[in-house]
C-alpha cells in the first residue's frame, strides 16, 4: 500500500513539474529567466515547484 502511494505521488508530482516547465517556456519572461526557472523546478521537483507557485512566470494558458 505504501509502494502505491509513494508511486502515486510521485507522478503527480512530475505531472505538475512538466505542467509548471511548460508554463514557464510560455511566459513571456526573458530567456535566462526562463532557464533558470526550469533548472530550479527540474532540480528541485517538490521545493522548486512550490517556489514557482509563489513567485514563477505563468504563460499565457487559458483555463
């Protein structure tokens, strides 16, 4: 059970790391921001996701 869950969270966790990557490429932020950002988030998933929720570039995704 615990095997399961821990496989759960950790595709969404990557889910939403590929979902905040993509967001950030379509900002309109400058191009060594957008690298940075990325770097952050595909280094860090969890902390540098959080961070990006706070504070990252969004792209222009409409809902």
């Amino acid at each position: 059970m615990g095997s399961t869950l821990y496989s759960l969270l950790t595709l969404v966790i990557f889910a939403l790391d590929i979902w905040a990557i993509i967001n950030v490429v379509k900002s309109s932020a400058d191009t060594v921001k957008k690298v940075l950002w990325v770097a952050l988030v595909a280094f860090l998933p969890v902390l540098g996701l959080i961070i990006w929720a706070l504070a990252g570039p969004r792209g222009n995704v409409r809902l």
